[in-house]
C-alpha cells in the first residue's frame, strides 16, 4: 500500500476488513461515497438478490457479512511467523487488527 499511497496520493481508499465486517453501513458509504455513487439499502442486502451469480464467489454471494473470520489469522501464528519477519516493522502500523 505504500507504493500505491506513493503513487496515487490521496486516490487510494484505505478499507480494513475488520472495520468492514464489524460496521458495513459506515464503510459501505464510505466507499461509495469515495466513487461518487449514491448509497442504497440493497447495498446491505446484497446477499438477496436474485441475479445470477457466475463466480467462484457465487456461494458467498449469497451471505450476509459476517464477523467470524475476524482473528481468524490466530489459528496460523506460527506459520505465519516468516512472513511477518519478512515484511519488517510495516506491520506495526496494523498492530491494532490484531483483535
């Protein structure tokens, strides 16, 4: 993210999952709001709509947002572990996701 925030100052909408998950009104009209698009209810009840759904997602597509992944991430530490020595003090500015 760096790079892009480096790249396209200000143009880049910062969106944590958790953030998502645990209040989606807010962050949905965040978000469109940062693409210039009106807010609808149907866009809370996306998991109801009738249209076809051709992709790998189709089954989650038709759920509602869930909180339950959060910290999900526990269950891999360890193996984790590699990959957070590798990407260096970057990680400290998510520490707080770590709930």
């Amino acid at each position: 993210m760096d790079h892009w925030d480096a790249v396209l100052p200000n143009k880049v909408l910062h969106v944590q999952y958790e953030d998502l998950v645990r209040d989606p009104e807010t962050n949905i009209r965040r978000l469109l709001g940062d693409c210039a698009l009106p807010f609808e209810q149907a866009c809370l009840a996306f998991h109801r709509t009738r249209r076809s759904v051709r992709t790998a997602s189709a089954e989650q597509v038709r759920q509602p947002i869930y909180t339950s992944g959060v910290g999900y991430w526990r269950h891999f530490d360890r193996e984790l572990q590699p990959l957070r020595e590798a990407l260096g003090d970057c990680l400290e500015r998510f520490e707080h996701l770590r709930d």
